[in-house]
C-alpha cells in the first residue's frame, strides 16, 4: 500500500509499505476500528489517503505510534468504509448521527463467562440499561449478554458498540442476547446518540467508616441505605484490604455492590449468604453488579476456599 501526504511541509510525498493488521483499538474512543501500516508516515500526513495496489482508497491516515516523535512504521488510518460513512452523512445532513441503543456495556472475561455458564468468553455484557432507552424499552436488563446484531456474531463489547454506531437511528436490528441463561432474541428500533451526557459529580460514600467483613474476599461493606451518599440500593464497600481479592479486582471504598450471583443484597448478610450459595453449588467464582459512582459494572470474585 501506499500513503501520501504533506510531512514536514513537502507535499506530494509517497511511502510505501504493507497493513500490518486491521481492527486496531488505539484508545482513542469507543469506535477505534484503525489499519495499521507500515508505511513511513509522519508530521503532516494525517489527512492524506493510503491506496492499495489497486489504486483504491482503503484509508486516512491520522495516527502513528513514536516514543521519538518521528516514523518507527507504525502508523494508524480510519478504514475508507467508516470514511465512507461519515462523508455521506455529512454531505446529507451536515452532522455525523449514530445508532443508539442505551446500555453500559463491558467486556466478557472467561471468569465472567464461567460465572453465567457460558462455554466461551464472547459478546457484550449490559451492566445497565438507561432508563427510557431502545435496549430497557425492548427488554433487556443488566446481566445479559449481547452475542449478535442483525445475525452477525459480537466478539466484545468494543464490536458491539461499533457495529451499532455504524448503524442510522431508526434503523431496525435484531440482538440474539444470552438473558439468564438461556438464548433470546430482542427486536429494537434504534435510536440517536446523544451529543453530550449529562456530568454528574461522584458524590462518594460520605462516611466510610465501620462495615461488616466479607469472609476471604478482603473488604468489609454495609447497607447502603445507612452511609451518607451512598443510595438506597446494595451494600456500599466501606474498607479494602490492599492485599485481598477485592483489591485486585478493583474495588474501592464508596463502591455500592448491587447484586450477587443474580439476587438483589441489601446487607452484608445478604452478601455471605449468595458466597455461601455459591461455594455450595461448587462455583469458582461469583458475579457481582457493582455502582462506581455513576457507572455500573460486572465483576468475578474468586471465591477460594473457606
């Protein structure tokens, strides 16, 4: 391939090398979906086309990785389709809209998927669905599984989140989700992304003092209801050992655990009675619905021994 460009203000310039890989996730936001080449690119080149042999189009370039500043061959462009895409939207409407189906979405692990009895780690686990959204409206609740879109498989939930903002708002799809256990299909009509959220401060845990211990997870935790800030709902984690479990996985004071293994804690007891469940049906491991602040997410607590 081929990439032109206007490095260091000399125009015209052409480097040639080959895609290195395609799919890269650069961290640049929630649809990075970039070619990587090789093909010298520096200063002045984003912007400029790449070309196969063919003389076609496949890219923009926009990036490159160099702890020197300079080319190390290891440059990044958007893929001619997303180009595509965004060009006709804006030549139509002057604006770039994307499909929208309002849930917080996070990568399946293997302890994840151990934890909901799925044979492999693949799709996109909801942590929560926004109220009022297409995904609550059609059905869907934390804990499922997004495995497909319109009959094409999911991978992670960075492919979910692409494939549904390639899609126009309106659009029909069809989701195959994995919801407590057992394959469904969700018919939805999507929505439009919204142009900027809402920023709500972490009003935090208020007072983090006292707590109950969790038995050989190594953090303590109380009703939520009982500490300031800290919401009506779950048991709020009120002291992380810096050794324990709980610290491995990410725990941290102020974080509010909704759920355990599917059911609804509302005190710490609630808490070891799901662990004791768990260990008692042989589980390795047990799923937690957590509240970080305004995010909710899933994690898989190993449950060792004890």
């Amino acid at each position: 391939m081929l990439a032109v460009g206007n490095p260091f203000g000399l125009g015209g310039t052409v480097t040639a090398g080959i895609v290195s890989a395609n799919g890269r996730d650069i961290g640049n936001g929630p649809y990075d979906d970039f070619l990587q080449i090789d093909a010298p690119v520096n200063k002045g080149n984003s912007g400029g086309p790449a070309f196969n042999m063919q003389g076609e189009v496949v890219g923009v370039n926009t990036a490159i990785y160099s702890p020197s500043g300079g080319s190390v061959g290891i440059a990044f462009s958007i893929p001619a389709s997303t180009v595509k895409t965004v060009v006709a939207q804006l030549k139509d409407k002057g604006t770039v809209s994307r499909g929208w189906i309002g849930v917080q979405i996070q990568p399946v692990t293997q302890d994840i998927a151990d934890s909901l009895g799925m044979k492999k780690p693949e799709g996109a686990l909801v942590a929560e669905p926004q109220a009022n959204g297409p995904a609550a409206k059609a059905g869907i609740e934390s804990g499922d599984v997004i495995t497909a879109v319109n009959g094409q498989s999911i991978r992670d939930a960075r492919e979910l989140a692409r494939t549904i903002g390639g899609l126009a708002p309106g659009d029909a799809v069809k989701l195959d989700v994995l919801h407590k256990g057992k394959d469904a299909v969700v018919n939805l009509t999507l929505g439009k992304l919204p142009n900027a959220q809402e920023a709500r401060a972490d009003s935090g845990s208020g007072n983090s003092s006292g707590g109950m211990d969790v038995p050989r997870l190594g953090m303590t935790v109380a009703p939520a209801n009982s500490m300031a800030g800290a919401g009506k709902a779950g048991v709020v984690v009120t002291g992380v050992d810096p050794k324990g479990a709980a610290s491995e996985h990410g725990f941290k004071e102020g974080d509010v655990i909704l759920e355990v293994a599917g059911k609804s804690v509302a005190n710490p007891g609630d808490v070891r009675d799901a662990i004791k469940t768990a260990r008692t049906e042989n589980k390795n491991n047990v799923l937690m619905r957590i509240r970080s602040g305004d995010a909710f997410h899933y994690v898989a607590m190993p449950l060792g021994n004890g």
